[in-house]
C-alpha cells in the first residue's frame, strides 16, 4: 500500500467535514474490503449508514492498497444524470437541478457528459429513480474519489470536491423537492430514453417482502393508476400480473385484464392464460405499492393498504410509509419465505427415504431425504437430463450432531447398492487427492461419495494457505465438476505424459457428494471467500431441526424390500430403455451417450418462469451482498431435484409435473434462506469478526430473558477481558442487542439480549426487568 491512496489522501478530511464514508475498491464502484491480500466485497456496508465514521476505520482503510472513498446516502443525497450520448442534454438537466434544488459547489463527473450533483438532505429519505436519472439517498452509496473503472482516470470535482466543503455548506432539498425535479427533468428526455419496463428499484430492504401479500382492492386500484402499460416489457407485464394475483387473487382477474388491454398488443386470451398459470407465493401487493410510490404515488393517509388485517384494523398508511422509510440492512437481502413444512416426496425418492426412517435408531428425515437425492442423483447420472441440458449431479451437506444418527443413511444406501449390484457407482468413504477424485471417476463416470466429517474436510480443502496443492484441488475440482455434467471435461495436462501422467478426459461426468458434519465444524470451517466465490452456493445445505429424535430401540436385522432393489436397478439401466454399452454394466469415461430428454408439463413451465422472475428481483435487491450467489443457484438446485423427483416417480417415462416443481422450489427457497441467515450468523473472515459472531450467539442463545455480564464471560473463556467488553460494545452501538437491569433492590446486574425479542424485558421467574439506557 502507497501513501497516496484516495482513502488516505481524503478519508479523514471528509469525516471531518461531517460525511459518513466507506471503502471503495479499485476498479468498482461498489463498497469493498482488503482480506487476505485481496480485495473482496463489503457485503455490511450500509451499517455506515447507522452511525458516524470512526478513526479507527479510516486508519484502518488508508492502509488498504489503492482504496477509493465513497459517500454513504441519508444525510446527503446525490443527483444522478447518467445520459452519456448527450452531453447538451444532461448539461441541460444539471442546470434545471441547480435551479430547483439550489446552486450547489459539489459537482463530480466520472465519464462525461454524465454527472452528479450532492446535496444535503432536511431527512434522510428513500432513493428516486427514473431512468436514466436518479437522486441517490438513503439505503445507497457513491463514489466519491477513485479511478473510474472505464476511464481509469480520477473522478473529478471541477469546482469544489466534498473534502473541501462542510456538509452544512450544501443546500438543503427534501423528498417533494426531489421528486418534483425529477419529473420534471424526466419530460425533457426523449423518448428513446426512457424506460419501458417497470424497473423494480427494491431497496436492500426489500419492502414488498416484508409484509403480507394480501393488499385492498381501493388501494391497490388507486397504485395501479400510476403505472401505466404503455407496451410494457414481458417480464414487467408479468411482474404486475403476479403481484395484482398475490394481492387480490381471483378477484384481481378483471383488473389485469383492463391494464392490460392497454397494451395495443394485448390479446385477451393470452393475459386471460397468464392469469391462470400465475400461482405467486412471495410477490404481492408490496410490489405495486412499491413501483407506484417509485413513480410517485402518495397514498391518503386513511386509505388501508394491508388486505390481511380486519378493516378496522388500526394500519394506516402512514405507518406503512414510515417503515419503507427505515434504513436497510444486510440482513434484509435475506428474501422472507412462506410457511414451510418438510414433506417427503412419492416415488423412489420417498421410497428410499422411507426405508431409511423405518430402520434407524433416531430417524433423521432431512438427512435420509438429502442422502436419497443424493444416491438416485448418482444412478441417473448419464441417463436422464432436462429439457434445458441440466444432469442430477447434486452435493448435499447434512449437519447435525455428535450421536444423532446421521451416519445411518449413509450405511443404507452402502448396503442397497451392493444389494442391488450397483457398488461400482460408490466412491470411497475418503478423497484423498484431487488427482484421486478424477481417477474414481474417470473409472466411473456417475459416481456417489458420502464423506463423514465433512467439516473437517472442507476446513482442508478452503485453506489455501496451511493445506497442500492436492488437499485444495479437490474443492477446486469439485467446482468445475458441477458445472460439467452436461459436455466433456478435460483433464490436467502433466509434462512427463509417460502412460501413468496421461490426461484424463471423462464425457458428461455425474458426481454426487453427500456430507455430513456436525454445525461447529461446518461453518467454523467456511470463510467469506467460499460464500461469495459460489464454493457454498453449490451445496444444499441441509441442517437438522431435531439433534436427538425420540430413539427407535425396535429397529433390528434390516432387509431392503425388492421392490425398492429394483427401482434402483430401473433407474441405473436408464428405465430400462437400451442405452449402448450403457445398459447393465459401468459405463466407460469414454462412452458416447445420449441421455433421455425429461420433458416438462406447461404448468411446471410457468411456475419455474415465475421463479425466474421473483430470484431476478431477489438478485437485485441483493446486490453488493455475498448472498448473490446463493440466490443466483436456486432455480438450478430446484430443477435438478425436480429432474430427480421425476425420474424416481417413473424411470421409464419421467415427465416433470407442477407437484415436483412445486416440491422442488419450495425445499430449495426454504433451505437457501436458512444458509442465508446461517451465514450472517456465522461465517467470518477474521479473527476479530468470529469472535464478535460468537459471542452474539451465546447472546442469542440466552433468549428473551438474557444473559449477564458474568455469565457471558464464563461462556466466552477463550476471550480477552478488553477485547470482550470491546465486542458487547460494538453490538450495542449497532442496535443488535440491548441491555435491561436485572437482581433485588440492593443487588443490580446487568443483562444482554437480543433486540429482535422486543417487549418487556423479564426475569426467569416472569417478573419485569429495568431496561437501562445506553
């Protein structure tokens, strides 16, 4: 790191001058952090947007190599005219803001003609955008000194940069003044400018999710009028079409059908169709709410917006607008999910699953369906694909503790598959290599390993620090594998090539991994860097609700039954359709083969479309955030386990109907969010941030009625005193937990917990505690 970083040259003298800034790395425009000797994203940067900036953040980010500096929204807002095809245009626009919003110094040009303009805002309030032009705000950030990443040159501040003007010397502009500005300026653009499509501009708080579906036909009428389908895109037009279904239900048809028709290419029958196939479970009447307030609606104070409370239910619109307005979190990248239930599919799958359950000691239903999947994924491999090339080469991980019975589905799908004659498609209890993974499955090309402890292995194979080149070769494998099911991958080329160091190419490789692990091994093993390179968005992640299940002390000799042996047999033979030298035997690496093509039902069709769509909004709403790449996985991850679903129901002609789809998303959602929110948790790139995960956890642990001081510090021997106190301060300051006082009238102890328990704080014993102010 040089002394002459834009975080070093600047950070402080902003700070100074009243701005809350953050990190930026080199060639980005987004928020970043420098780990490891690398530069990665700040997924938690909009905690900035709570408090002041430290000088110990800016100490520690002026030592980061080339770091930039960006300003967080809220207290300032920023004026976006991205128009770089017209530069009389956007000077034109940029005058209009000056003489609306005020004259202000603070001018920044990164590629011209673009521009921005900052000002100081009377509230902090929600960003506004009508593209190509935005004012920046709350729940945003931008660059304020760097290179820009297609210029390479620094932004520039032609007549005053921000570090040298104090916040106060910015006028002053509210939300009305914004939004009257940029509808105005908005008529100046000609058309081919302007947006067609609805662009959901979620903030990363995702407001339409965090609140009932249902909404009212009054207001949902009165949103509707703003936006206007004037030959809308397909995705927006479908968009509202689910969002009007998931507010209104069927009594919403007559009114997408009128917006619709709109449109001068609305043809009746087809909206009519769409209708029908729509079956929204996440999107609502947020989403209208949202898009409409987006172009500008204010709702009537007493108009009610949540269809789900009674209608004297005491929901004003205010109150709802007052929520959007509250500053977003990373936490709130996490979609919300719908009640979930876990329900073990019909066919082979549930077959095997059920034979696992009926013989074990303390039945695991999670892990014996994850280890079911797993296994008929491996039999299929090279058979079955869908209509799309995708192949049932699955890796499952399933946690859960020391002594709770997770090593018995693994011993099951051992004893049927020897039973079966099919063992030649199980892989050692251990990789060993990278180099050995490839010549198991070179030897067998659809292949099963079930790894016990799989946290320890992991922990090896992500340290590409402490582990050797073979160890760390086997993730590195692993990840190409998983995206080469479908065509031929190439092996490693050796310079003595001597008979022994031959490449080794294998055709349409199928390997499935299923783990187990107990919690602390898993996640202590995992780091930042495998959520957001995609290592952990490979694996369904599968944690068990129930560590110690009621023991089954009648479970004795086990036989699997026939008919199960079979289905396995069917499955491995391709359905008993003639596969060449695929039919009854190993098939060969090199082996030509043409896998059946499992076709879908329309219905099945529509509903992996509308997911489409809803992880689209999802993905942009996450955006900066490691969660991406989890998102990015699960219409892959839901359409293979349908693929398996299908082909377990019939494995002679399989056909993916809308049960297996609707099976088959609603488990992948639930257990990507449950990932999610187990990352948050746990997973840490440094020492500093896993101790601070850590201790709120043994926090977390104490629910509602807390934890104190003393009985903290028992929990957490493994801490310094300072550091410790350091730590608990930290989390109050940021609003995670709070502090109540707790004892008799002449003994007083202080007490932690969480912020998300709300309510009055109480003792063990149910009486009320004395919160204390911090």
């Amino acid at each position: 790191m040089t002394d002459t970083s834009f975080m070093a040259r600047f950070g402080a003298r902003l700070v100074t001058n009243g701005y809350a800034i953050l990190p930026i790395g080199p060639g980005t425009k987004k928020p970043g952090r420098f780990q490891r000797g690398a530069w990665a994203d700040y997924p938690e940067w909009n905690r900035h947007a709570e408090r002041g900036t430290t000088e110990v953040e800016v100490a520690t980010w002026s030592s980061w190599p080339d770091c930039g500096v960006g300003i967080v929204g809220g207290a300032v807002a920023a004026v976006d005219i991205d128009i770089k095809d017209d530069a009389a245009l956007a000077l034109r626009i940029e005058q209009l803001a000056r003489k609306r919003l005020g004259d202000t110094p603070a001018l920044r040009i990164g590629r011209a003609p673009k521009r921005m303009l900052v000002y100081r805002t009377a509230a902090p309030f929600r960003g506004i955008k009508r593209h190509p032009l935005e004012v920046l705000c709350l729940g945003q950030q931008f660059v304020a000194y760097a290179n820009h990443p297609d210029t390479g040159a620094p932004y520039a501040w032609p007549e005053e940069g921000l570090a040298d003007i104090d916040i106060a010397d910015l006028p002053e502009i509210t939300t009305e003044a914004a939004t009257a500005f940029l509808d105005e300026a908005y008529a100046l653009l000609p058309e081919a400018l302007r947006q067609r499509g609805l662009a959901f501009n979620a903030p990363a708080g995702d407001i339409a999710r965090s609140h009932s579906q249902i909404g009212t036909l009054p207001a949902i009428e009165a949103a509707l009028a703003w936006l206007p389908n004037a030959e809308l895109d397909y995705d927006s037009w479908m968009r509202v079409g689910m969002a009007l279904k998931g507010a209104l239900g069927e009594a919403g048809a007559d009114l997408f059908a009128d917006w619709s028709a709109q449109a001068a290419k609305d043809v009746p029958a087809t909206t009519m169709k769409a209708w029908a196939s729509f079956k929204p479970d996440r999107i609502g009447a947020g989403t209208i709410y949202h898009l409409a307030m987006e172009r500008g609606w204010q709702p009537e104070p007493d108009l009610r917006l949540d269809g789900s409370l009674p209608e004297h239910g005491d929901h004003p619109a205010a109150g709802m607008l007052a929520r959007l307005d509250v500053a977003a979190t990373v936490s709130s990248a996490i979609p919300a999910a719908p009640s979930f239930s876990l329900a073990i599919p019909d066919g082979l799958v549930g077959d095997l699953t059920d034979y696992m359950l009926t013989t074990a000691r303390r039945p695991q239903p999670l892990l014996a369906l994850g280890a079911s999947l797993c296994a008929i994924g491996a039999l299929m491999g090279r058979n079955y694909r869908t209509e799309s090339n995708l192949r049932s080469n699955l890796y499952v991980v399933g946690i859960a503790d020391s002594g709770s019975g997770k090593n018995h589905a693994r011993e099951i799908i051992n004893e049927t598959f020897f039973e079966a004659g099919l063992a030649h498609h199980l892989g050692g209890n251990k990789i060993a290599s990278g180099a050995g993974l490839l010549t198991a499955l070179h030897r067998q090309p659809a292949i099963l390993f079930q790894i016990d402890e799989f946290g320890m292995f992991l922990s090896a194979a992500a340290d590409r620090k402490r582990s050797p080149r073979h160890i760390t070769e086997i993730l590195d494998n692993m990840t190409e594998l998983y995206t080469s099911a479908g065509g031929i991958f190439l092996g490693a080329e050796y310079a003595n090539r001597d008979g022994t160091n031959e490449r080794r190419d294998i055709n349409q490789p199928c390997l499935c991994v299923y783990g187990t692990t107990t919690p602390l091994h898993f996640w202590g093993a995992l780091q930042g860097a495998n959520v957001v390179d995609g290592s952990l968005a490979r694996f369904l992640i599968l944690p068990s609700d129930e560590d110690y299940p009621d023991e089954n002390i009648a479970v004795g000799i086990r036989q699997a039954p026939p008919a199960l042996i079979q289905g396995l047999q069917l499955i491995a033979a391709g359905g008993g359709v003639p596969m060449g030298n695929l039919a009854g035997k190993t098939a060969d690496q090199n082996t030509a083969v043409n896998p059946m093509i499992v076709p879908m039902t329309e219905e099945a069709r529509a509903r992996f479309r509308q997911l489409s769509i809803e992880l689209t909004e999802e993905l942009r709403a996450a955006a900066g955030t490691a969660f991406t790449a989890i998102l990015a996985r699960i219409g892959e991850n839901a359409l293979k386990l349908a693929l398996i679903v299908a082909v377990g129901r019939d494995p002679a002609r399989p056909e993916i109907e809308i049960t297996a789809a609707e099976w088959a998303i609603a488990f992948v959602r639930h257990y990507a969010k449950r990932t999610m929110e187990a990352v948050e948790r746990h997973v840490a790139d440094t020492e500093t941030e896993a101790h601070l995960k850590r201790l709120k956890e043994i926090i977390r642990a104490s629910g509602a009625k807390g934890i104190t001081k003393s009985e903290i510090t028992r929990a957490s021997q493994w801490l310094k005193s300072r550091d410790r106190d350091e730590i608990l301060l930290t989390l109050i300051e940021s609003g995670d937990i709070t502090t109540g006082m707790r004892g008799s009238s002449t003994r007083q102890a202080m007490v932690y917990r969480m912020a998300h328990w709300g309510g009055p704080w109480r003792d063990a014993s149910g009486r009320k505690i004395m919160q204390k102010e911090v």
